[in-house]
C-alpha cells in the first residue's frame, strides 16, 4: 500500500494498544419472558405479546395474499378484455385503438386501487395490534 492512498499500516505496537470493548452480560431472562422472534419497537416480549404478534403476521399474511390474488385476477380479466377487444371490431377513441389505451391506462388505476386497500389493511391490523398488545400489557402480571 503506499501513503498517497490514505491507508495505513498499524504497527505491532498499536495493535497491541487497542482495546476491545464488549457488552455486560445480562441476566437470565424470566419464565414469562418470550427471547426469541421478532419484536415491534415498543412491543411487550412476554408469552402474550409473542401471541398478539404472531397473529398480526398472520394477518399481514393474509392481507397480502388476498391483495396478489385478488390483483391476478382483475390483471388477467383485463388482459382478456384487451385480446378479446383486439380481435373483434376494435373500436378507435382519439385517433387510438381501444385495446391500445387499455394496454396503456388500464392497468395504473389498478395498481393504485390494490395498493390502497393493501395500506388501509396494514395500517388497520397494526392498529388492532397495538390496541390488543395495550390492553395485554396492562392484565399480566
């Protein structure tokens, strides 16, 4: 390595100065304390926030799989309107075949419609989360 590029070598000596810092070890956790799986930012990590959790994924799951499903379908109804338009009397609006602008237009406001229902139901069963992991919190002990 030479010097113009910034780098350095350390010697023998500064290696030997460096400290490494590590953590405290912590306690063992409580009976009732959940360590594994993955927790929310102000979540609680007992038995029954791991519960609550689990469900808001399952439900994230199921929203998400009911939005693709739900968008393949109405893509491939709209594909099929398209080919169907495209091999009878295609009608022309503005100068351009129909089935061209729905190729072209079509398929944004369906995009933009899923997409809002994706969010609302995220946002909704996060809310539903946050309440049921409160009202969890508040009962154990």
């Amino acid at each position: 390595m030479s010097p113009d590029d910034g780098s350095t070598r350390l010697s023998a000596a500064d290696r030997a100065r460096r400290v490494r810092v590590t953590a405290e070890q912590q306690a063992a956790p409580a009976d009732d304390v959940v360590t594994s799986g993955i927790a929310l930012p102000g979540s609680p990590v007992s038995e029954a926030g791991t519960v609550f959790l689990n469900g808001l994924i399952r439900a994230q799951l199921r929203l998400a799989a009911g939005c693709l499903a739900g968008f393949l379908l109405v893509g491939v109804v709209l594909t099929l309107m398209v080919m169907i338009i495209a091999r009878t009397a295609d009608p022309v609006l503005f100068g351009v075949p129909l089935s061209w602008l729905l190729q072209a237009y079509a398929f944004y406001p369906v995009i933009l419609v899923f997409a809002v229902i994706y969010a609302r139901g995220a946002a909704r069963n996060e809310r539903r989360y946050r309440a049921l992991a409160d009202d969890g919190r508040g009962t154990t002990p």
